[in-house]
C-alpha cells in the first residue's frame, strides 16, 4: 500500500471506530460536559458553583443567577457551523494523522473542503497554546483511550 493509500486507510478505520463509542451528538456532548467540568462546575457569571440542568441536557444553568453555559461554551467547538460529532471526528483526524490534508478530511467527514481547511488551520493554532488547548488535550486523550479499548 502506498502512503497515501495508508493514510486514507486510517483514517477510514479511525472514523469507524469513533463511530461505534459515539454514535451521535449526544455522546459528544456528554463527553465534553464531563471533562469540562470535572472539577466541579463555577458559574463565569457570579461564581455560584450550585448548578441545574439548562435547556439541553449538557448545559449547566447556575441556581442564583440563572445563567446558562452549554458544553461548547469557551471552547474550541464554540460557534462550529457543523456538529460536535463532525468536530470531533476532524479533531481526531489531524491528532492522529498529522499531515493529512483538508481535502482528505472532506472526503472522510462529508463536510466542504474550506470549511476543514479553516478547522483544521484552528485546531492546529489552537495546539500551539491557546487557553481552550487543555480541554481539547483531554478530549483528545480520553478520545484515543476509549478508541484504543475498542481495538
Ligand atoms: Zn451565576
């Protein structure tokens, strides 16, 4: 098999993998609910660290001042015109498959290939120390650790 070949081959295995542990969005955004706040929820309002549920099941709505934040909130999948799912999968992608083009994760994701490009080009800025990094490390992390379990 040539390289490229190779790489389309991962990347095809990872994504069907992923596909088997998280389904649909929910899963996504329970993931990222948990490991966003895993150390307990604060409200970025008042401080308030008592919490309901908000609107969608993964947001957090703080008890005294009723603001909400939902999991996305603050981090990199902020404001993505495509779901959490689809992010995720890109995510997984460019960690795993370093140099893989966009072209290639439009072809694997069915999403527009400039809509990968600019992803792509945030998650790697993102990699270089932006604060929401930490987040998308252990996102990443717990992503390949339950990938690896299904192998
Ligand atoms: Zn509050």
């Amino acid at each position: 098999m040539n390289q490229k070949a190779e790489k389309v081959n991962n990347a095809s295995n990872l994504l069907k993998k992923f596909s088997t542990i998280f389904p649909d969005e929910l899963q996504c955004l329970e993931m990222l609910a948990e490991l966003k706040w895993k150390d307990g929820f604060v409200c970025r309002h008042c401080g308030h660290t008592n919490w309901c549920h908000g609107k969608s099941v993964t947001s957090r709505r703080c008890t005294k001042c009723k603001r909400e934040e939902s999991a996305t909130a603050h981090t990199i999948f902020h404001h993505c015109k495509f779901s959490l799912n689809v992010a995720m999968k890109l995510s997984l992608l460019v960690c795993q498959i370093p140099d893989i083009s966009s072209y290639e994760l439009s072809r694997q994701v069915k999403i527009r290939h400039m809509t990968c490009y600019h992803f792509q080009k945030r998650l790697l800025v993102c990699q270089q120390g932006q604060p929401e990094n930490e987040l998308l490390k252990e996102l990443l992390k717990e992503m390949t650790k339950r990938l690896e379990h299904q192998a």
